[in-house]
C-alpha cells in the first residue's frame, strides 16, 4: 500500500510507481497533477489497466466507507434500543417494588387494624368488669 496525494492504492507494478513518483516530485521539473500546464495525455508508462485499477480502488473504498458507516448508524441504533429497553426494565422493576410494599403496608395496617380492635374490645370488657366490681 502506498500513500498518494489523498488516497492509499495498491501499486500495479513498475511504471506505475514510476508515473506516481514524477507526479508526486515538483522538483523534476516535470508536470505534476497540480500544474495547470499538465497535459491531459496520460504517462506513456500510465496504462489503461493502472487507470482501471485506481477507479475501482475508489470506489471500492467508497463503498467500503459506505458499509462503515451503515455499520456504525446500525450499531447505534441498536445501543439506543439496547438503552431504552434497559431503562423500560429498569422503571418496571421500581415500579414492582412500590407494588410489592404497598401491598406489605395495607396488609400491615389490617393486622394491626385487627390488633387494635381487639385491645380496644379488652380494654371495653375490663373497664365493664371493674364497674361491675364497684357497683
């Protein structure tokens, strides 16, 4: 793999590397991709096979950082989800908890209701006997 310019291709051979390096070097003196002088003939070592070579290279890294970033749109959706299941979760555990201990709570307060009933009717038969012992 080799860098060039703003992208990284795979060289093709010899005349390949040769066409890129008098097109990355200014100093040649040669025409460079930048020079408006440039011509539009391709290098007689640039050939059609190098040219196809660098088109699908793009678009394959194109569609490389297409499936990138459909992969990575996915993989936050799925987090979401995975979040607003969790927190769904989450709010129905609490929410069986508050059931769980209101029941607790009424079932304490009947039993406590039938306690206090019963002391109150004691506490009722013992004043009724001590009146009857006074009288």
């Amino acid at each position: 793999m080799r860098y060039v310019g703003h992208c990284v291709t795979k060289s093709v051979g010899i005349g390949f590397e040769d066409a890129l390096k008098r097109k990355l070097q200014p100093d040649s003196g040669e025409p460079t991709l930048n020079d408006e002088e440039a011509d539009d003939e391709p290098d007689e070592d640039w050939t059609f096979s190098d040219a196809r070579f660098a088109r699908q290279n793009r678009r394959f890294r194109k569609s490389e950082e297409k499936k990138e970033q459909k992969r990575r749109e996915q993989d936050a959706k799925y987090t979401k989800l995975m979040k607003e299941k969790a927190a769904r979760a989450e709010e129905a555990r609490k929410e069986d908890r508050l059931e769980f201990i209101k029941e607790g709570v009424l079932g304490l307060q009947k039993s406590l209701g039938k306690v206090g009933e019963s002391v109150d009717a004691g506490f009722n038969k013992s004043q009724q006997a001590i009146a009857l012992l006074i009288n």
